[in-house]
C-alpha cells in the first residue's frame, strides 16, 4: 500500500484577497513578490487588483493564490518536509500538479486564464451561476433543503468538505434561496462565493472546451508522488490521469471528507496546509487521534 506519513494538501480558489499574504513573513514575503511580479508580467496581468475589471479581478485573485501554494510548498521543502503523497482541492490539482513537476508553473498560470473563460461564455449567453459555503450543516441536511425548496434541477452539493461543512454550486438565485433556508435551518454559517460560475457542476460542461481543449496542448509528466483524486479517491500518478484530474475536475462532485479520510486509512499522520491563508486546515476534519495538522507557521 506504500509507506504514507506525510500528506500535502493544496487549496483551491475559495480564499479571500486580503488573507492570502497578511501572516506571510518578510523573507517569504521577498520571494512572494518576485515570483508575483514575474508571473504578472509573462501574463501581462494588472498588479494593481483596484483598477481590475470584475473579471480581472477573479484571475488576479485565482492566480495570486496560486504564487502563494509555490511560496509555501518550497518553504516546506527548505526545512526538509517533503510529501509522501498530495491531495487537491477543487483546482488545487494544478498547484499540485506544478509544484510535484507534472506541469511548469508558467503552464499551471495559464491554466486559470483559460478557466476563466468560461466565465465569459457563461456572460455571453447571460446565465448567472455562483457557488456558497454552508457550515453547521451535514450534507444530508443540506440536500434536504435543495429537495424542498424544488431546486434539483438548479443547485448540487459541489463537495462534502466535512460533517459540518458542504459547499453549493449552481444557479445564483438557487443558491440564494438554499444558503438563506440553511441559516433558517440553524446553519453557524451560510457564504455566498459570488463568483460567477459553479464549479463541481456538471452545468458548466458546455461552456468549459476552452479549458478543457488548453489542457491538451501540455504535456502531463508522470508523478513521483502519489496524488489521491479528491473526485473518486483513485490514487493516480500518471500524467495522463493527472491531466484528466485537472480537466474533469471542474464539473464533478468533490468528496474532500473522504480523501481526508483516505488519506489516514492509507497511514498518513502528518497534513501540511500548502495554503498560505491556512483555508484547507479550516474546512477539513480529521482524526485527531491518528494525524497531526501543520500549517507553514507551525513549521
């Protein structure tokens, strides 16, 4: 079964501007900035996120996140910790996927530019998605709500994060309705992501080709370290379902609880949050009894 101990986890696009860097400290700060700069520059992307566009806003965000995970990830590795096996969540599967050598990095980058196209066909034909964060509330309870308020065919659990923590993807009015019935129905919280696409969705497949066609035009190294898909719970190192991970990834239903558990049946006993703003270990559960969980300032 291998010899597990050690789990990366990578995050995906869910963190909020202003948290990803305000614990960074100077020296990881320095090399923050240049690889930012650098990746902001071969992309020809706005430094300045205030005189974005909306959009460009949602790539600055999505692409910012992802110099942090590199930031992280090297840090990691300059004190000697280096994983036995990783997990991604949601698009995290391309930091991971970059960070491990199965893609370069400048590719990683461009896979979020080509992601957000499917944010403008969704614009062109004028069909308003979004996604929301439920905590308080078991999965079950959540798909209750969806049933009785007659919002099937509208909004979908995208992932299980948790017992106490699902996440909603679909029609923006749908996922109003469901986040607003959950705090009715005693949920601690209810997130609206505003981001306007759902992901985990099998609603965004017709507006995604670009992305998906992008994805074909690199070529998917094989992994040295094993990669638990956070869709199906496979454990997967070749390049070619690495790149499968990443393309189908966007309109299938995570299961994070169960790739956490995974995880720990597999033995592992150390989680390291790549995140820079520490959200995997927020919306993860994990045996206790059996694994520790790190983030870069236990380190």
């Amino acid at each position: 079964m291998g010899n597990y101990k050690k789990a990366f986890l990578f995050n995906g696009i869910g963190s909020k501007m202003e948290k990803l860097t305000e614990d960074m400290p100077s020296f990881l700060m320095e090399k923050f900035n240049d690889y930012h700069t650098d990746t902001f520059r071969k992309l020809n992307l706005y430094m300045d996120f205030d005189s974005c566009t909306p959009l460009e806003q949602i790539i600055n965000r999505w692409i910012t996140s992802s110099v942090c995970d590199r930031v992280i990830f090297e840090y990691y590795a300059e004190k000697g910790i280096k994983p036995d096996i990783c997990a991604g969540y949601s698009s995290g599967i391309g930091n991971l996927c970059a960070c491990l050598g199965v893609i370069p990095f400048d590719f990683s980058y461009r896979i979020f530019l080509e992601n957000s196209k499917t944010i403008i066909e969704l614009q062109k034909v004028g069909v308003s998605l979004d996604m929301g964060t439920i905590i308080g509330l078991d999965a079950d309870t959540t798909q209750e709500i969806i049933d009785e308020l007659a919002l099937q065919d509208s909004v979908v659990i995208g992932s299980v994060n948790s017992l106490i923590c699902v996440m909603i993807s679909g029609y923006k009015t749908a996922v109003e309705q469901v986040l607003e019935k959950a705090l009715a129905e005693g949920a601690l919280k209810a997130i609206q992501m505003n981001l306007p696409v759902a992901f985990h969705n099998t609603i965004v497949a017709p507006y995604c080709k670009d992305f998906i066609d992008f994805c074909e035009t690199q070529e998917f190294a094989d992994s040295t370290i094993p990669v638990v898909s956070s869709v199906d719970q496979r454990i997967i190192t070749s390049g070619n379902d690495l790149r499968y991970e990443n393309q189908s990834n966007i309109i299938k239903q995570m299961r994070w609880d169960l790739t956490i558990k995974k995880l720990q049946d597999l033995g592992v006993t150390e989680f390291y949050d790549v995140s820079a703003s520490f959200d995997v270990k927020k919306f993860s559960r994990w045996n206790k009894k059996k694994s520790k969980f790190f983030t870069y300032l236990d380190i």
